[in-house]
C-alpha cells in the first residue's frame, strides 16, 4: 500500500480525533476494554515486555491495517467521520492504539510463549512463529468482534427515518468485522492444527452466546438481571470445552458478572493461553493452568476497568452491568427502577443518579476485592510456570491499580 493512502488513513484518524461524541451509554458496551494506569509506567513495562518477544506489538495490527483490502474499507470509513455512528471511536482505537488503549492480549500470550520456549532450533523457531500467529489472530478476533459490537440496530420501521450515512456505516463496520473475523479464521486454518482450531471455535462459541445473554435493549446493549438473594453466588471456571453455566446467574452479582466478562472474551483470552502452550508442546496440565491464568487476568482487569469508569472524575460513562452496579443493586435492588428506565434505551438512564446512589453503597469495596482476587488468581496460575524474565514481567502487566 502506498505512503500517500497510508497518510490518507491517518488523516481521517485526526478528523476523528475532532470529532466529539455524545457522552451516553448507547455506543457504551461491557465489551469496551479500557483501563488506564499510570502511562510512564505502563509505557515502561510493555516497552521492556516487547524487548523479552523481540515483537513490537504494533506490528500486530499494522499488518492487517496495511492489507490492501483494509485500506478500501478504510477509504469509505472517511465518508462517516462526521456523524455518530460508534465506527467511529472504534476506528481511533484501531488506528491509534496507544499502549493504555487496550489490554494487550497479544503480549501476553507472547510472553508466556517465550516462558516455555527453549533453545534457537529451527522446530523452536517453526514453534515461535506458530505462536506469534496465534497472538495476531486471538487478537484479530477480539477487535473484529469490537467492531460489531459498533453496530446500530435500526429497525425496519425507523429505516426509512434515518440518513442514508448510517445505513452506510452500518455496512462499513459489518464489512470491517466480517474481514477481521475472517482473516483470523484463515490465519487458524493455516496453522493445521485441529486441536488448536477446536480451542479458538470454542472461544467463539462463547463471544456468539454472550450476544444472547440477558436482557437487552433496542440496540442490543446488557441490562443488568433483576436482583435476587440467593446462597450460590461464586462461579466455578472449568476448563473444559462445555458451554458456560448460565445457571441461576442473573441477579447473582458476582456470578453474572464473571459470566458476562467470560462471555466478551474472557474464554478468548484463556483459550488463547491455552494454545500458545499447545503449540508449545507442553502437558494437559500447563495448558489448563494457561487457560485458567487468561481467564483470571482478564477478570481482573474488567474489574479494574469498572472500578476506574465509576470513580473517575471525568463523567466517563460506566457500563450497567459492571461489577460496581450489580453489586450496588444486590445491597440496595430498590435502585433497579433507575436502570428500568432504560429498558427500551440504555440511554435513557439518568448516569448521573445512578453514580451517586451506586457510591453510596460498599459497591466500590466489594469491587476492589474482586480485583484482588482475581489478580491472586492469576498469579498463582502464572507462577506455576517459572521465574523467567517474562513472566517476571506478566506479573506487572497483572496489576493495573
């Protein structure tokens, strides 16, 4: 692709920059993963993670975003840059995708690759390659499902109401997903391991379900269960390949919350664990221990995630099904009439409202234990594989607070 059609792309990513959306939570979804530490020492550590891989992670994206089919699509996306489709703060992430923009899943499974690979033989740079790949697509798949997730459902009776530059949109996302979504599965097949396949279809399987769990509004955005006492309120993570349990876990703060952050790509990032350890020819035993390390880092994070949107000082709108809000509702389910005027728009939630009243239960505290259990989790998963340099340095990319 040309410089003049790369600097093309980049210039649409500045108008977008200029570009300021309305700050509600109807382009706002649980699968939006964003946590900010502090930038230098975050900056730090993905720096020092990146020289252990010898892989600039950037290039992760750049190879997809340089394809000449990308660029086309790249190419109509610049028509949408001025209305408020959520395309369009999708397409920043992936165009600027600073180090504290989102979680760097790929990293992660280089690294804990470059823990079990040994030695500079050729079947160990064949075993590298292989697992390199799977990094890319792991994360091809999350940001093709993101893309999705971007999507405006407009019903056939309001069709004819709208301008034809949503529609357009609309067209251009399914486009960017579709192709992200199906390059991936290419990169997977090209692997030739079925194994491996059946590990990522399972992860796929549960990004599709998730879909379809709970409540939702018009536009397809979570709605928190209603609120209910019950004795069972811990989710078991197995490792096998059965579907999640769904079982009695809305109104469960705690279990609908890890099955919802399983659902958005927990199972994807632990999967994608999983494979890298596959690839590396390690035993049943590390490749669940893997699974179950992604699985717990993921959490974590989200938990983090949650934590930052709602105390942040900024007004930065906070997803309804955040651990915060479910466990907010859980103390007090007398608040639960505030998200049920959002039934048919999540939009229609005074945030404002549900903010003060979520801060004045112990929402933020049983939160913050969640983090802190997770991250023991996930530690106690990672150290099983030894005190090399890069999982010294998984162990930093754990805490975020």
């Amino acid at each position: 692709m040309s410089y003049a059609l790369i600097r093309q792309i980049r210039r649409a990513a500045l108008v977008t920059q200029q570009f300021r959306a309305e700050s509600t939570l109807t382009n706002l979804t649980h699968e939006d993963l964003v946590f900010r530490p502090s930038l230098a020492h975050w900056g730090k550590v993905i720096r020092e993670a990146e020289k252990i891989v010898g892989y600039p992670t950037s290039f992760m994206n750049l190879r997809w975003l340089l394809s000449d089919e990308f660029a086309n699509l790249a190419m109509h996306l610049r028509k949408v840059v001025d209305t408020n489709h959520p395309i369009i703060k999708t397409a920043k992430t992936l165009i600027y995708n600073e180090h504290n923009n989102q979680q760097p899943w790929g990293l992660v499974i280089l690294l804990l690759s470059k823990a079990v690979t040994i030695g500079t033989t050729l079947q160990a740079n064949k075993t590298t390659e292989n697992q390199r790949v799977l990094a890319e697509l792991t994360e091809m798949i999350r940001t093709g499902h993101y893309v999705h997730r971007g999507l405006l459902n407009i019903s056939i009776e309001k069709q004819l109401q709208i301008t034809d530059t949503a529609m357009f949109a609309n067209k251009v996302a399914i486009l960017i997903g579709d192709y992200l979504l199906v390059t991936a599965n290419g990169m997977l097949a090209r692997l030739k391991n079925q194994d491996l396949s059946y590990l990522i279809s399972t992860a796929l399987r549960d990004i599709s379900e998730g879909e379809f769990f709970g409540e939702r509004d018009s536009q397809n955005m979570p709605l928190p269960g209603k609120p209910m006492h019950c004795n069972k309120d811990e989710f078991l993570i197995c490792t096998d390949t059965l579907p999640l349990d769904v079982m009695d876990t809305l109104g469960s703060p705690i279990r609908e919350w890890t099955l919802r952050t399983l659902y958005s790509g927990g199972t994807l990032l632990g999967r994608g664990c999983q494979g890298a350890m596959l690839l590396g020819d390690q035993g049943l035993q590390e490749q669940e221990n893997a699974y179950l390390f992604g699985c717990h880092l993921c959490l974590a994070w989200q938990a983090a995630t949650d934590l930052q949107k709602l105390t942040s000082d900024n007004k930065e709108p906070f997803s309804l099904v955040s651990a915060p809000v479910l466990f907010a509702l859980n103390e007090n389910p007398d608040l639960y009439y505030v998200i049920e005027k959002g039934r048919l728009n999540v939009s229609d939630v005074d945030c404002d409202e549900l903010k003060d009243k979520v801060l004045q239960t112990n929402a933020v505290e049983k939160t913050k234990e969640l983090y802190y259990e997770h991250v023991s989790k996930a530690e106690s998963h990672i150290e099983k594989f030894g005190n090399s340099q890069a999982i010294t340095t998984i162990k930093q990319l754990i805490k975020t607070l």
